[in-house]
C-alpha cells in the first residue's frame, strides 16, 4: 500500500468476532492518523433510538449510567438492544446500513462547514452483516465519492460468540475481498495498537 495518496474522505469498515480485537485496532487507527477520525458504529442508531425509548418513558437518562453509550448498562440490558435491533431490521434489513451512511456525509457536511473536510475519516468497528458492506459500498463508495476500506481481525482461540455471528461473519468472508487481514495471538493489545497506528499512515489519513 502507499502513503501517497491524495487527501479524500475514507471509511474504514472493520469485521471479525466479537473480542477480536476490533475496537482495539480503531483506537490505534484514531492514534496513528495525521487527521482527526471518527469513530461511528452501525448499531450507534440503534443505541441512541433505545435511549430516546426510555427518555420517552422517564426511565432513561437518570445519569450517566443510564444509557446505552455506557458499556456496563448495555450489557446488563443486552437482551433489549438485540431483540430491537432485530425487529427493526425485520422491517427493513437495511434500517442500520442505511442510518450510518446518513451519519457519515453528515458529519462531513459539519467538518467542510469548518473547512476541516478535506480528509475526513470515519472507521466502523461493528461490521457484522454483508448487507452493510454493499450499502456502505454504494451510498458512499461508488456514487458518494468515499473510499471505502475493508479490515478483517482475528484472534486465536476467539470463535463465534453465537450460531448468527458466526453465519453473519462467515458470509462477509466468503463475499468480500477485504483490503487487509490480521491475525493476533491473545493478550496483545499493544501489537493490535500499533498495526492500527501504521495502517494509518500506510492509507494516508
């Protein structure tokens, strides 16, 4: 890969199983770039349409705790960000694609109103569905003029967390020609890091 090429607005979709090490590598990708990046997952839309769910019912919002932005609150209430996802998808398979891509040329509608647009990066670590990659590919790669860059992480000893991801991770796999692939043995945060921080200057962000 070069590092000399031309400033453009980038989309970094990272895919692997959960525990992978996929936020670990957006984090030194975010480290390693000469431009702000930001970080924007698919299942962002989601997280904040249950917040405004439980604000709407006075429920939500008691703190900061209270909210699905907080790691510990979504885990304990996993079961409820699942089974909506996966009747909001039932409606509409492409509900979450289609939010992300709305998100990203909004936040590069923001930075060129700063005239900070001229390089914008966004990296996804939560590409788990074969339906994301070719709405990404299409809304922002082929007719939005983004480039659109793959990732693949895995870990040893690190398997699917369940039947679906599995299924959903496998499809990507078998479909999708990803721009890199990385393999780490377990406990190796700082070398997920590092990789990360040189794929940055490797793209040019």
């Amino acid at each position: 890969m070069s590092n000399t090429l031309p400033p453009m607005n980038t989309v970094i979709l990272i895919t692997g199983y959960a525990r992978a090490g996929k936020d670990t590598l957006a984090d030194g990708i975010a480290l390693g770039a000469s431009h702000p990046v930001v970080h924007l997952n698919f299942a962002d839309t989601l997280k904040q349409a249950c917040d405004a769910y439980m604000q709407s019912l006075d429920v939500g919002g008691a703190g900061a705790s209270r909210t699905f932005r907080n790691e510990a609150f979504k885990v304990a209430h996993r079961h409820f960000l699942v089974e909506a996802g996966t009747f909001a998808r039932s409606l509409d398979t492409d509900v979450f694609a289609l939010a992300f891509t709305r998100q990203c040329n909004l936040i590069l509608r923001n930075a060129q109103n700063t005239n900070l647009g001229l390089n914008t990066t966004i990296v996804c670590s939560d590409w788990r569905y074969l339906n994301e990659w070719t709405i990404v590919n299409e809304v922002l790669g082929r007719t939005g003029g983004w480039r659109v860059f793959t990732v693949q992480i895995s870990t040893a000893g690190v398997e699917a967390a369940n039947e679906e991801e599995g299924k959903s991770i496998g499809e990507i796999l078998r479909n999708v020609s990803t721009h890199l692939n990385y393999g780490f043995q377990p406990e190796h945060k700082q070398a997920i890091i590092n990789e990360g921080k040189t794929l940055a200057r490797q793209i040019g962000i």
